[in-house]
C-alpha cells in the first residue's frame, strides 16, 4: 500500500549518515519511503525517524 502522494521512494544505506539525511527529506515532503540497511538492528534507528 503506498500512502501519502502515491510516490515511493527507495533508500539504500538508510541507516547511517548521508542515506538516513536522505530518507527524512522525502518522508517530509509525503512520500513513502523505503529503507534498506545491511544490518536490521542498525536500521531500526533510521525506520523510527
């Protein structure tokens, strides 16, 4: 399901530094954003922001 504008958006590297600034900026603007991080533990912190 895609909320907000109908676009999706997807990030790579979300969890850290540059990729998470990334992802909040399209988040903000209303698109669906899809993180994705080596670790799961290490993208928990980004997927809460």
């Amino acid at each position: 399901m895609v909320a907000g504008n109908g676009r999706v958006v997807l990030i790579t590297g979300a969890n850290k530094g540059l990729g998470m600034e990334i992802g909040r900026q399209p988040g903000a603007l209303g698109y669906t954003v899809v993180l994705g991080a080596g670790d799961e533990e290490a993208g928990n912190p980004a997927a809460r922001n």
